[in-house]
C-alpha cells in the first residue's frame, strides 16, 4: 500500500525559513508479517524558493537495522526526525494488495492475470478460505513473480489470492478460465463488497458434471459487473504439472473462443487420423512393417492430444475420471512403445546402428513397464517421468539420427528432418509443463503443430518411398507384362493371336454364365484375299491386314472388347456384356471403317477391300455353350460370305 505524507518542514519540523528546498524521499519498507507486499511511504520535504531536486530513495530491510539516509546534505537532527516519522508510518500504516486487475466498460473480452496474484504453499494443510478473508495481513502469502502462473510438479496444495476491481458497474457476464484441464482438485471462493459469496468445488478427478460450466477447461462465472472489489481465493491440489495459468473472459468472448478452437482442433485430429489410416493402407498394400508401426505411433499420438486438452474427459468419459488420467499415461506409454518400433524398423537398427538400437530396446521396455505400472503406482510418481522420458527418447534419437545423417544416411536424414518439428514443439510444452516458460494453452499449440509437420512431412517422405517402389514393382510387372504379351500377340497384326483368343473365349464365357450376362462374339473375314495376295503381292497382302487389323481394334469402343487374329486373314472379336443388338451395331461400324480405308482391290466385286461379318450372341436359343458360340458365329459368317460379301449376317 502507498501511503504519501506532505510535510511542510516550515510549519511541521521547525525550519529555518531560509534557504528553500523540495526533496521527495521514498521509504519503502518490507512488511515483517507479509513477505513481498510492500509498504511505500512517501514524505515530500518541501521548501518554498528553491527549485525541485534530488529524488531520493532508499530501501529498508526487515530488521531496519542497515538504515543509511544516504548521502543527502540534511543536518543530523532532521534525518532523525525523518528516519521517526517513516517508521511511525510503516509500523502503523494498514496494508492493502493492489488488484490484479480493473474492469472498466471498455473492457476488451478477455485479460490475462499476469500481477498481483498473490500464493500460500501449504503442504501441513494449515490453512481455511476464512484466513483469506478475514485476516490477510497475517498470513505469509507471496506474490507470484512467474509470468506463466506455472510451479512445475509439486503434489501439495496451493492457494492463489487475488482481487478484482470494478470501479463503475459493467453490464457483462465474467467467466475466469483455467487453461491446464489436468488439475487434480480445484476450490474456488469470491467474496464481493456487497456480501455476495460462493464456492465451487471440482477438479479432472471429479465427474465432469461437477464443473459449474460444463467445458473441457476449468471455467467459473463469477459476478463482477458490480461496482466494487471481488476477492478471489483459489484452492489447487494436482499430481500433475501446476500450471494456474488464468484469464478472464466475458461470456461471449469465451463462447467464441471455444468455437474457434475446436474447429482447429478438429482439423488437427482429422489431419492425424487421416495419416495414420493413410500409412495403415500403404501398409496392407505393401506389408511394410514400419508401415503397420507408424500407424499406431500417430494414432497414440491423436488419443494423447485429445486427451491433453480434455476433450476425452468431455466428450466420452465424464463419470470416469481415474479412467482418463490412467489412460492420458497409458497414451505415452504407446508412444514411447510404438516410436521404438517404428524406427527400429525403418531404419534398421540392427543391421546399421548397435547403439540406436539398444536405446531403442530400453526405449521400448521402459514403455511397457510403465504401461503395466500406471494401473498400480500413484500418479505423482509416474507423471514427471512421462513428461521427462519422451523428451530425452526424442533428444537421443535425434542426436543419434544426426549422427548417421552426417555419414550420409538416407533414412536418417528424412527422420531426422521430420522429427525436428516434433523434438521442438516437445521441447517448449516440456518446459512450459515445469513452469519455466509459456502458458500451458499457448503451448499447446506449439506441440500441435510441430506434430502435425513432422507427421505430414515423414508420410510425404514415406509415401515417396513407397512410390518408389511402386515403381520399380510397375516396371517389373510391366516388363513381365510385355514379355507375356509378345507370346500372346500376333507378330504381325499386333493384335492378340489364337491362343489368347481361346483363354479369353472361355474366360468370358464363365463370366457371363455366372452373372448371366449376354456375350457376343464376331469373327470377321477379309473378303477375296486370296486373290489379292496373287494380285499384289504377299507384302502387299500383309500390309493390308495390318491395316484391318488397326481399323477393327479401331471400331471398339470399350477396353475390355478385344480382338484376335484367329488364323490367314480371319479376325475374332470378343465382346462381353454385349447383346446382338449391340454386337450388330459394333459390326457395322467395323464395316464401315475398313471400307473406308479405300484399299485398291481390282479382283474384288467391290474394287477395293472389305470384310464380311458373322455375329452370334450366348442368348440366342441354340447356344449351350462356348463351342456353340463359336460354331454359330462362324456360320455366320459363311452365310455373310456366300450372299454377297461385304455383309453382315446374325
């Protein structure tokens, strides 16, 4: 508390009238009975002609026994006098806290409390919420001088004091939020200025209806739009990390925070699931086990980070909170487990890295073990280790991968590059964790999104591995491809032979006698070619045929119809699912074509080259069979022939 005192030295010490000086002396005294308030007396020695200089301050310990009036040209009998007067003040002054904050109409939606919030650590329980109130000025309380409200791990309850200023009323409704989900037990009590008080009791080991707004965060509505101070007293008790980073929101302000934030949060977790099935996929593909091993460490990693900020707690277990704080372990249990295997696998440690991959082998045991432990052993003794562990897994393995990358290693070099966003983001929520740096809401999001960019760039680098070798895996089945091919071709058509023609035959057959479907087939002959051989010549002959053949494959208009070249100058066509109607209609359009293609033939009755057709259908009432199909097609085409050529008959 200030407390400023004007003395006029001419009326007050009887001084001479000479010689006029104005000093300001600032005596600020440390409160014996409350360490961290301090007492400000202000004395302002005023004397009327001279100009105003020399401020001076000075400080006193608790014992005033060092009590120096510095170096100020003041004769004896005055510092004395002085020296009486600021004692009188600091012995009898009545001592106050200034508010941590001041609400004014203005007020911009949310203010974080960074000052004047003020902590008893109280492991022997020794104190009670009326302590608070009714006698402060004895109670040994500190004022918090980390900007981040975070005390690290330290299992014994804590109590934060402070207050909340409304100088004019402010017609808005205030809620104070909690941003760490994780905390054990959490007492709240205000008191106004017009006698209004409440309590509120909950905490992540209470059922989630214990909370006086139902959120994933701590949230308490607390009615300060009335004019006049608020005290505020909370009770906090966790095994977990103390993080008491506060805000004070008004209500629609957080409502549209709260939104904001799950709509990222949900891109997150939609962005992490949809890699881990992603590389689940790859791995069904490919039966990569690194694959199988990655899928589980990311989607360890999204139970985590759904869990981390309470959305577990909200959304699916809130008559089961010893279910949730066993489970947020087990979550890094699976990842320790799951990071172990993975990299085990993928840069195979065995082979190239003795050393990785015994850290690794200790990596994975001491997951396991403390996956068993966490059911058994109390929370306060297995947390810092959860929070420690994985951050010196990542650091030892980041270094190690370094290591390898520096001799060159490709695997190394793409983890190492990937997990580099992981190790910092782990690095920073780690430490905010211990209160050393960072809210534990902003740092959240740091580790968020180092996550998120080292799983979206080691996919990327996976799913390009995996391309690779999709690849090498085409080529090879392209070049087997091709060579069955060249046994299924005909050397000089390019088109199918009669060997792949009586495979396919049969294969189509049993599909369309199973789905019932109709299947038509056509066998085509050139017309007179005999005769155009004698005429022009066998190269002649076959140059012909090559450019039939290229003119049928032309006229189909599927992938799956194909044609064969099923002996001289007879070709086959297959078409599956194709009715006669269809098959008829596919046979004029080949007709056309070939006769277009304006092939000089002068021992044709047509003066140029033609084909004649013969279209049979497996729905026709006289096909029992594949055989049938093919007798009934190639009669066909002997009647196509003998009424004329350049026909087609069905």
């Amino acid at each position: 508390m200030v407390t400023e005192l004007i003395l006029k030295y001419k009326d007050f010490l009887d001084l001479s009238k000479s010689n006029i000086s104005t000093y300001k002396l600032d005596l600020i005294v440390q409160n014996p009975s409350s360490i961290d308030i301090l007492s400000r007396i202000r004395i302002f020695l005023v004397y009327p002609s001279r100009s105003m200089k020399d401020r001076i301050s000075k400080i006193f310990d608790k014992s005033f026994g060092k009590l120096n009036l510095f170096r100020m040209r003041i004769p004896t009998r005055i510092k004395k006098r002085i020296l009486y007067v600021g004692l009188f003040f600091s012995v009898h002054c009545i001592f106050g806290i200034e508010p941590a904050l001041i609400l004014k109409p203005n007020f911009a939606g949310q203010e974080p409390l960074l000052k004047s919030v003020y902590y008893i650590r109280d492991p022997d329980l020794r104190f009670r919420s009326e302590d608070f109130f009714s006698n402060l000025q004895k109670l040994p309380i500190q004022e918090v001088r980390n900007s981040t409200l975070g005390f690290g791990y330290d299992p014994v309850p804590y109590w934060l004091y402070f207050e909340v200023d409304t100088p004019e009323s402010i017609d808005k409704q205030f809620i104070l939020a909690f941003h760490y989900p994780h905390l054990d037990r959490i007492d709240l009590f205000y008191k106004s200025e017009d006698g209004g008080k409440e309590e509120f009791n909950t905490g992540d080991t209470l059922p989630f209806l214990s909370r006086p707004i139902e959120s994933r965060l701590f949230l308490f509505p607390i009615p300060l739009g009335k004019k006049g101070k608020t005290k505020i007293l909370v009770r906090v008790f966790t095994e977990g990390a103390l993080n008491l980073s506060m805000t004070l929101y008004d209500s629609q302000t957080k409502i549209r925070e709260a939104k904001s934030q799950l709509a990222k949060d949900s891109a997150f977790y939609g962005a992490l699931a949809v890699m881990a099935f992603f590389n689940l996929f790859l791995y069904f593909g490919i039966r990569e086990r690194y694959l199988l091993y990655y899928s589980f460490l990311i989607l360890s990693v999204l139970l985590h980070q759904i869990i981390l900020p309470g959305y577990a707690f909200e959304w699916f277990f809130q008559n089961q909170p010893t279910f949730i704080n066993q489970l947020h372990l087990e979550a890094v249990a699976m990842m320790m487990i799951f990071m172990a295997l993975f990299l085990s696998s993928y840069l195979e440690t065995k082979k190239s890295s003795a050393p990785l991959n015994l850290f690794l082998k200790i990596s994975f045991w001491a997951g396991v073990i403390l996956g068993f432990s966490i059911p058994v052993l109390p929370g306060r003794y297995l947390i810092p280790f959860t929070s420690l562990f994985p951050l010196v897994q990542m650091s030892v393995i980041f270094l190690i991968s370094l290591f390898r990358a520096l001799h060159g290693d490709k695997k190394a070099i793409i983890f190492l590059t990937a997990w580099f966003f992981t190790l910092t983001g782990g690095i920073i929520f780690a430490f905010s964790r211990f209160g050393f740096f960072l809210k534990d809401g902003p740092a959240i999001p740091f580790l968020q999104t180092g996550i998120i960019l080292s799983v979206l760039f080691l996919s990327l680098a996976l799913s390009e591995r995996i391309r690779t070798i999709r690849r090498e895996k085409e080529e090879i089945e392209e070049y087997a491809g091709k060579l069955e091919e060249l046994s299924y071709m005909d050397p000089l058509t390019r088109v199918f032979n009669r060997r792949y023609f009586d495979e396919q035959i049969r294969m189509a057959w049993g599909r369309a006698t199973r789905h019932h479907s109709p299947l038509s087939l056509l066998m085509i002959d050139v017309d007179f070619f005999k005769q155009f051989n004698d005429t022009y010549g066998h190269v002649e002959g076959d140059r012909a045929l090559i450019r039939v053949a290229r003119e049928i494959r032309a006229g189909l208009r599927r992938s799956h119809d194909m044609v064969t070249r099923f002996g001289g100058e007879e070709f086959a066509v297959i078409l599956p699912d194709t009715p006669i109607d269809g098959a008829v209609v596919v046979a004029l359009n080949i007709l056309e074509k070939v006769e277009a293609l304006e092939i000089a033939h002068i021992k044709s009755n047509f003066a140029k080259i033609t084909v004649s057709i013969g279209v049979a259908c497996s729905l026709e009432p006289t096909v029992k069979s594949v055989q049938d199909l093919i007798t009934l097609s190639d009669k066909n085409l002997y009647e196509a022939k003998t009424s004329g050529r350049n026909h087609i008959r069905h």
